[in-house]
C-alpha cells in the first residue's frame, strides 16, 4: 500500500457464484474495506451463488409473459424475497423464524 506510487484502487469483493459484492472506500483506508469484505463473508453463505442461479433460470420465463415492466418489477422482488427468506429459515436454521415472519 504505497498511495504516491499508485494510480489505481480496487474494491474488496466477495464473490458467491454470478453475485458479487464489492467494497471500496476510495483508497482512503484498504483495511476498513478488508475488514467490510470479510464482515460480509459471515453474512452472505456460499448458497447465495445457487440462489443467483436459480433466480437467473427463472427471470427468462418471467420476462417471457411480456408483462407491463412494474409487474415484472414486483415479481422479481418477491423471488428475491422468497428465496432470501428460505435461505435463512433452511440453512442457517434459525431458531422461531418462519416464512410468514
């Protein structure tokens, strides 16, 4: 970390499959960003990468209905809900949480 002798900064990036996550703090401090990056490493489970892909298998059959852009909108948040929501409650069993929370 010499800053005088770069000219370039990259982001701390969690990646889980097709998702990424990035964080940067604009070369101001590259351990706060590591320490960011490894934060988000307890947050977000290797499942993440199967979870992306399984949203990305069904936005084609989504986006193929040609429905109005504000439903689609809808639908894709409430699969992202939906698949977040059975991520925590089946992998990382947590105690008095369910579906309907």
């Amino acid at each position: 970390d010499v800053p005088d002798k770069c000219n370039f900064i990259l982001p701390a990036t969690l990646w889980r499959g097709d998702m990424s996550i990035a964080v940067s703090t604009g070369g101001n401090s590259p351990a706060l960003a590591k320490q960011l990056r490894k934060d988000l490493d307890n947050d977000y489970c290797s499942e993440y990468g199967t979870y992306v892909k399984i949203l990305g298998l069904l936005r084609p059959l989504v986006l193929q209905k040609e429905r109005d852009h504000s439903e689609n909108k809808i639908i894709f948040e409430k699969e992202a809900n939906l698949i977040t929501r059975l991520l925590i409650t089946q992998f990382l069993n947590i105690e008095g949480y369910t579906l309907s929370d």
